[in-house]
C-alpha cells in the first residue's frame, strides 16, 4: 500500500501536470481514494500552493466530498465541512473559472449531504459565507453559478450518492420553501443590473429553476403560480428590449420552459385566465413586427428563436387558440411566417405546431371546427408544396454528382417534415378533398406550362400525395383513387415526350409514390400495361437510385396484380432472364415469385419454369469456374464468375421466401416439388460450398438462405438421407474453415426439425460435431473477442437447441465443455455477440425452472435433475462473473439489460442460495459502491424482479462512476 505525504502529492501533481501523466496516474488515484486524502488536500490548499497546484488538489477533494463525505462519522463531519467551505470561499472569488467551477460543485455538495428540514435557505447559506452585493463581483458570480448549477444536481446527476427517496424529499422540500424567494431574487436582480453577461447568467438560472420547479409540481401548486407570476416583471418588454440574439435565445428557453408550467385544465379553456396567460399573448404579440422584419432580412438566430418561442406557445395554448377568436392573428401569423420562404430552416419546429393543432382537432371530433379552419388548411397545404420544391441544381443533379451538398440534404429533410404534415391533414379532411387542392395547383403552375419550374411543383405535389396513400386505402376513398390515377395517367403520357419527365429526381419520386402504397391501388386493366412499361424503363435506368425504387414498385405492383403477372408471365421471365445486373435485382424476382407462388396451382405450373433460369445459370456457372480454378486462380474473370453464381444461388433464396409455409397435408405436392428442385440443384451447391466457399466465405452465406428457406418451405419432405449429405458437406467445409454459416445451417434445422423424431438422431450428431469442431476453433478466451461472427453462431445455435430442442443438448458429451465456455465467455465486450451469448446464458438458467414458456417442448424431471447436478459447482462463478460483468461497465447499455435479465433468471432456480450469492458478491466487489442500506436492502429484496432491477442498474452506474474518479 502507497505512504501518501504532503511532499509526495505534491510531487506526484508536478509529474502529472510535466505531462507525464502515466507515471502520476496511479499515485494520484489511490490517493484520492484514501483516508489521508482528506487532511493533506485541505493543508496544502490553506497554504496557498503554486496555482499550477490548485487544479489537481480541488479535484481530489471535490472526487472526496462527492463519494466519501458520506463515509465520514459523525465526530469528523465539523471539521472537515468547516475547512472545505473555508476553501471554497477562499478560492471561489479567483477569476478563472474552472476553478470557481470546482468550488460551485463542492459547496452544492456539502449543501446537499448536510441538508435536513432545519437547513438554511441557499440564499442564506451565501449571503452568510459571501456579499454579492456588489455587481459584476466574483462573488456574484459565484451564487449565480450555484444558483444555475444547483437544481440539475440534485435532479440529474446520479453520482451524488443519495437515495431516489431521499431526493425526492429534498427537491420537495427546496420547491415548498426556496423556490418563490429564489425565482423573485433573480426577477429583482434582472431589473438592477444593467451588465448584458450576468443578465444572461440569470436567465439560465431562472430557466434551470422553472424546469426543477416543473418536476416537482402538482397541478393545484402550478396554477398558485400562475397567479403570482402575473406580477413577474421577466416578460414584460423582455423580449421587445433585448438586442442581443444569444440572450434572447436565453430569455425565450426561458419563457418556453416557463409555459410548460402551465397546468393542462389551465391550457385546455378557451378564456385567457389567468391573466400571466393575457400578458404571455401581448408579449408575443409585439414580437411580431421584428419576427417578419427577421425573415425579410435573413437575420437567422432572431428567426429562430421567435419561431421556437410562437411554436411552444402555441403548442401548450392550442385548445384556446382554436376556441377563442381573439388568437386569431397568433394563427394567422403563424400561417404567413410557415409559408414565407425564409422559414425553410425552420420547418421542424413548424411542423410541430401544426401537427399538434391538426391532431387537436382530430380529438375534438367537431365537424363545424374542421369546416371553420378549412381555408386555413388549404394554406397550409399551399405552404406544403412550396416547402416541398426542390432547389434546380438538385433536380438537375441527382443521382449524377457522387455527392449531395449539405444543403440538399437538409432541403430533403425538410419535404419529410411536409410529408408528416399532410399525413396527419389528411386524418382530418378527406383524401380525395387535398388531392383535388393539389390538382388545382397542378393545373396552375405545371399542366398549363409544363417548364422547369412547373415540373418541380408536380414533383413536390407527388412527394406529398405519397403521405396520404395510406388513408386513401383505409378510408376506401374510391373519388381519391380516381384523381391518383389521373395525375399518374397524365405522367405517363407525357414523360417520354417531355425532357424534364425522364429526369432522375422526378422519376424516382414516382417510383417512391407507387411503392409507397399507391401500388395497392393499381389494378386498372387500362393503365397496367403503360405503368409496367415506364417500370421497365426505370428498371433500365443509368442511375442505380432510380433503379432500386423502380424494382421496388414493380415487385410491389405485381403482388397487387398477381394475374395480370401470370397473363403476361413470359414477358416477365424474360424481364428477369435480361436484368440480372441491375441495382436490388431481388425485387423483380420477388415480385414474379409472389404471384407464381400464391397457390398451389400457380406453384405447380410455373416454379419450375422460374426455378430453371438460375439452374441452368448455375450449371454454365460452375463448368466455367471449374476450368479457372485450374487455369487462372486470382483472376478478375474468376471472381467475376463466383459473384454470379452466388447471385443466382440467391435468387433462388428470393424465390423460396415468398412461399408461404404450409405443413397441411393438401401442401404435400408443393413441398416435394421444392425439395427435387433443391435436390437437382445439390451436386452445384456442393461444389460451392466445398470448391468455392473455402476461400470465398460470402458464398456459404448465400447457400445457407437458399437451405433455410427450403428447410422452412418443406418441412419433414425433406429427406434424411439429403439433410445427411448437406451436413456432412458443411461440417466438412467447417473442419478446414470457421464459417459461421455452417453453425447456422444446425441452427435453422433445429427450430424446423425438432418436432420430427426421423431427424433427432441427425440433429444430435450435428450439434456434437459443430461443438467439437468450434471448441477447436476457439481454444481460449481471446479467440470469443478475435472472432465475434464465429461466436455469435456459436450461442445463437445453443439458443435454438436451448428452446427447441433441449433435451438433445442436455444430453449431448459436450455439455460439460459448453458450460465452460460459457463461464469464460462471461464479459464478452462485443456488441452483437454478447447479446446472443446472453441470450443463451439466460436460457441455460430458465431450463433450470419449472417449465417456461421459452421452450418449445416439455422438458423431462429427469433431464433438469441430471443438468442441476452438472452446473451446480459453476453457479458462484457464473454469479461472480456476471456481477464482475456489470462492474467494467458493459460495452452497450443493451447488453447491460441482457445482463441483468441473465441475473434477475438466475436469480429465480429454486435449488440455490442466491441470498448468499447476492451478499457474497456484493462484499467482493469495491466497498463504496452501495451503502450498507442500500446493500441490506437488496439482499432483503433479491427476490423481487422489479426491486432487483433498479437496485442492478444503480450498481452499474455506480461502478462506472468509481472507476472513473480519480
């Protein structure tokens, strides 16, 4: 154990402070963690050190005060809090910051460890230690930056180690008899002084305390305040007097938190009562007149901050501006700066405002409010469509230009923000009613001329029809799907003959149209054919953006249009025979599959036919890669040739996913035909998975989604003596590689096979071989870290055996090894494979249980009693582990809840004394973590799930916090 001196710390700080930081680190840590700690920081900070000092010794002793005042008895509390306070009083009035902030955080400290009902006001407490009664002063400063910093503390930060209760009864009992004198203080002090930076400092105070005020308000206390806050002298003239754009920033945080106070029974009355709210509109009111100023002149900050303030009162005031006449200029100034083309920017806050109106009058349900508001309405969606335009260069340029700048990107974020408008708009008013709106600006700005300007007004209104589809489907509107038909009829007849038309942007915002629901609707014989020839072109197209959204409309247009498919179905298998190098290809396969696969019939007749396009690919294929693996290994020509026969292996995949899973015995038919294809189609994927996948593991990938989708289409017709071949190809490709792909192989088949009793024997000799072979794969801890892929598959089959087949793992040889493995795999720090580890860590406690709903089949006594008696002496290790776990801080909060879900499943096997794992564990780890309360009444609690819970979340945090004091 370190000797700690007055000259050994200080020495120790000057190492740091040389940069030398590694050699100090440690010293430095222990320190603070040490009793002595306490008497040397305070004797050398009353000598008045070197102020290169200071710094490190403030941080040590405030790292004190936050975790281990607590820890002191009661005879050392005086003297300690006496000699702290002395300091912070000495080195607060310094003028550089940090400093002052150090001080500000350590006295709030020390305020709150020693709060009890009898404690001073914080006011008094300062008043008594300092006199701001000078402006500008470093005192001054100082309480104000106590007063900022003060609510959040006690509020939000988790480090201060006091119980939630507690807290709670702090924060009640400041709110019950400081919060009035504290908000009155800073109205008096924002009157007296004239200094623009300590004003700024008062209005984040003020903010801070309204939000704690907030929290820790009941309806009755707030509607006290609004009528004491009638008299407030903070709104009136604030805002017309401040020129200052940051602090009218801060003087609208102010009033915006200040209008969240307001109690909902206050909020939703048409009268303007109490008379604050009367004072709040005349305030906004005269704000007018600079706000319209602002968007004319482009003045950013000032446009910005008005907007956030009439968009937050108008938010909470809503009912009143919908009900009360009086507000009507409030709505319609809103109305003009959200169509005045310099709010652009600031659309998002816009949005809310009209979304949360829109919404409001949803509620309402009154048809005559809905009629009143009509003409506003109809603006709005006017402002919609001019929101909605985009900029000339983007529509020249999409989909060209590698890049979109920054400004296009928030241009389209802003046609987002118009589109969740209209798809609450059109909750309100009929869909046919806005389609008709935006035809009638059609007819005006793009029928009548058809010029640049006329074709960024049809795409914008196209952009926004996509966002009412979906209520023209529910609300069966049969008027709105005629005028969509109509506006798309009208593109199609003329894109081929207008220039702009075929542009990029254009065309994908059609495409974008039509996936989005619009092709739920098309089913007209006479606009078929023209639709799935522009598709065509689109499928066609030079920039792969058009490409994708074309692929996307056709698959979705032929799963609405299944016979109208089928009736023109050459033509569509040879769309699919030409395209196979266009962008998200999957989709014209999966569209032409839905419709061949809707029944039995359809399967009968044409999934051969379909199924042959990529057989005889693959046979061409493999023939051409077997000749130049022996003439022209690394070859471009190769490794084109193996990227086309995995694209064919997964088009077969997409083929099968659109089967529906069918084990009735009337399904036997189509089942078998899927099991000859796959068995006609073995010899290739063999020579795939044992020529091709060793050194191209992708293309294991893609035979495993054709192998399960056949699993999961065929069931028990698929044969044991194939599903014996296709394991010992894979286990065989294994032994030489880890490809995970192999294990997932075992784990599909076990979540289809395990209801069959042919297969059980085959299952359980997969699973003994993949484990044994993967115990080679990764013989030690370093290997869970150095492949994460190979381990995920690993925990994810053990998941799957785990649940579906349990009994096959409870017996196999590998058990032991397995739970091993699990012990050393416990503080897995990558992502993805911890969750899946977990998962499986979990389940391996849950088989321990009474039967659980987890599993798929009833696990036997006899099983449970034999896996009791094998993973009894790992428990304390998995407990120690687990809780070592949550101590490091996991790497995602995620797997913290998979970790504490594996604690809370452990927690509950009846055969162990988890009482005494919970105190042992808890007397292992650090002693300043929990309080002995807080320790007591976990361990009373452990076996309540919720209690549990919190008290693993507050270990966690609080372990993280200790391992990064210092």
């Amino acid at each position: 154990m370190a000797e700690f001196s007055i000259e050994k710390v200080c020495q120790a700080i000057q190492v740091f402070n040389s940069g030398q930081v590694e050699q100090a680190d440690s010293f430095l840590r222990s320190f603070s963690q040490s009793n002595e700690a306490w008497g040397i920081c305070i004797q050398i900070l009353q000598q008045n050190p070197d102020p290169s000092m200071v710094f490190q010794l403030l941080r040590i002793l405030q790292s004190k005060i936050l975790y281990d005042f607590i820890s002191l008895t009661p005879s050392e509390v005086p003297r300690i809090y006496q000699n702290c306070i002395q300091i912070i009083l000495h080195y607060s009035v310094q003028n550089q910051k940090s400093t002052r902030i150090q001080c500000v955080l350590m006295f709030i400290y020390l305020y709150l460890y020693t709060y009890s009902q009898q404690t001073k006001s914080i006011l008094e407490v300062i008043a008594q230690i300092l006199d701001y009664s000078q402006n500008n002063s470093p005192h001054q400063k100082f309480l104000f930056d106590v007063l900022e910093t003060l609510p959040e503390e006690l509020t939000e930060n988790k480090k201060i180690i006091i119980d939630d209760e507690k807290r709670k009864l702090i924060a009640q009992d400041i709110k019950n008899k400081q919060m009035l004198d504290i908000l009155t203080f800073l109205q008096t002090q924002w009157n007296a002084i004239p200094d623009d930076s300590l004003k700024y400092h008062i209005l984040r105070s003020y903010k801070k305390w309204l939000e704690f005020m907030k929290s820790n308000i009941t309806e009755e206390e707030a509607i006290q305040f609004m009528q004491l806050s009638s008299q407030t002298t903070l709104f009136k003239g604030t805002l017309e007097s401040i020129s200052n754009e940051e602090l009218q920033s801060k003087a609208v945080e102010a009033i915006c938190t200040f209008v969240g106070i307001i109690p909902k029974t206050i909020c939703e009355q048409p009268q303007l009562e109490p008379q604050v709210l009367q004072l709040l509109f005349d305030e906004v009111y005269k704000t007018f007149p600079a706000c319209k100023k602002a968007l004319d002149e482009e003045t950013c900050d000032e446009i910005h901050n008005l907007i956030k303030l009439y968009s937050k009162v108008g938010k909470k005031c809503i009912h009143k501006i919908i009900l009360n006449s009086q507000l009507e200029p409030f709505l319609q100034t809103l109305l003009w700066i959200f169509c005045h083309e310099n709010s652009f920017t600031e659309s998002d806050i816009l949005m809310d405002f009209w979304i949360k109106m829109i919404k409001t009058i949803r509620i309402m349900n009154d048809l005559q409010l809905q009629n009143k508001f009509s003409l506003t309405f109809e603006q709005l969606i006017n402002g919609c469509v001019q929101k909605s335009k985009v900029n000339k260069i983007l529509l020249a340029e999409y989909g060209i230009s590698p890049k979109i700048k920054d400004e296009f990107e928030q241009q389209l974020e802003t046609r987002s923000q118009m589109k969740e408008i209209m798809e609450e708009l059109v909750t309100i008013i009929q869909p046919n009613l806005i389609i008709q709106h935006l035809g009638g600006i059609l007819k005006k700005e793009f029928i009548s001329q058809m010029n640049e300007n006329g074709w960024i007004t049809f795409e914008a209104c196209m952009n926004l029809i996509s966002g009412i589809i979906k209520q023209i489907i529910l609300k069966n509107d049969q008027i709105g799907v005629q005028y969509l038909m109509e506006i798309i009829k009208l593109y199609l007849d003329v894109y081929q003959q207008q220039p702009q038309a075929n542009n990029n942007f254009i065309m994908k915002t059609v495409f974008k149209t039509i996936s989005q629901g619009c092709a739920q609707l098309i089913s007209s014989n006479e606009l078929l054919p023209s639709l799935f020839n522009f598709i065509t072109i689109g499928i066609h197209h030079q920039v792969s953006s058009v490409q994708k959204k074309a692929t996307k409309a056709f698959q979705l247009i032929c799963q609405q249009n299944q016979n109208f498919v089928l009736l023109h179905l050459n033509q569509f298998l040879d769309l699919i025979f030409k395209l196979q190098q266009v962008s998200n290809y999957d989709n014209l396969i999966k569209g032409v599959a839905n419709a061949i696969c809707s029944s039995q019939e359809t399967m009968q007749n044409y999934y051969l036919k379909l199924c042959s396009i990529f057989a005889q690919n693959l046979v061409q294929l493999q023939k051409q890669i077997e000749e130049l693996l022996v003439t022209s290994v690394g070859s471009d020509t190769l490794e084109e040739r193996i990227k086309q026969f995995s694209k064919n292996i997964s088009s077969l995949a997409y083929i099968n996913s659109q089967i529906p899973a069918n084990e009735s015995n009337e399904y036997q038919t189509v089942r078998m035909i899927i099991v000859n294809v796959y068995q006609e189609l073995w010899p290739m994927l063999k020579f795939g998975m044992e020529r091709i996948a060793v050194f191209e593991h992708g293309v294991a990938e893609r035979i495993v989604r054709y192998t399960k989708h056949t699993f999961r289409k065929a069931f028990n017709q698929f044969s044991v003596d194939l599903l014996t071949q296709v394991f010992q190809s894979f286990l065989n490709v294994y032994r030489q590689v880890p490809i995970t792909a192999c294990i997932y192989v075992a784990e599909v088949s076990a979540t289809v096979f395990y209801k069959y009793p042919e297969y059980r024997n085959l299952l359980s000799e997969a699973f003994e071989n993949l484990c044994n072979i993967t115990f080679q794969h990764l013989p030690q801890l370093s290997s869970f870290e150095e492949n994460p892929d190979l381990t995920e598959d690993l925990f994810g089959m053990l998941v799957r055996y785990g649940r579906y087949t349990p009994v096959l793992l409870l017996q196999s040889s590998a058990l032991q090894t397995i739970l091993q493995l699990t012990l050393m795999a416990i503080g897995l720090e990558h992502v993805g494979a911890a969750k899946v580890f977990y998962s499986w860590l979990e389940v391996t406690f849950l088989m321990l249980k009474p039967q659980d709903e987890a599993f798929k089949v009833q696990i036997p006594q006899e099983y449970k009693d034999k896996f009791q008696q094998i993973i009894t002496p790992f428990i304390p290790q998995y407990t120690s582990k687990l809780f070592e776990a949550l101590r490091k801080g996991p790497s995602d909060e995620e797997v913290e809840d998979y970790i504490d879900d594996c604690i809370i499943a452990l927690s509950q096997i009846s055969f162990i004394d988890y009482h005494q794992l919970l105190s042992q564990v808890l007397e292992e780890g650090p002693q300043n973590i929990l309080t002995q309360s807080e320790k007591k009444t976990w361990i009373e609690n452990n076996q309540d799930s919720e209690k549990q819970q919190s008290f693993l979340k507050l270990y966690t945090r609080r372990c993280i916090q200790n391992a990064l004091r210092g």
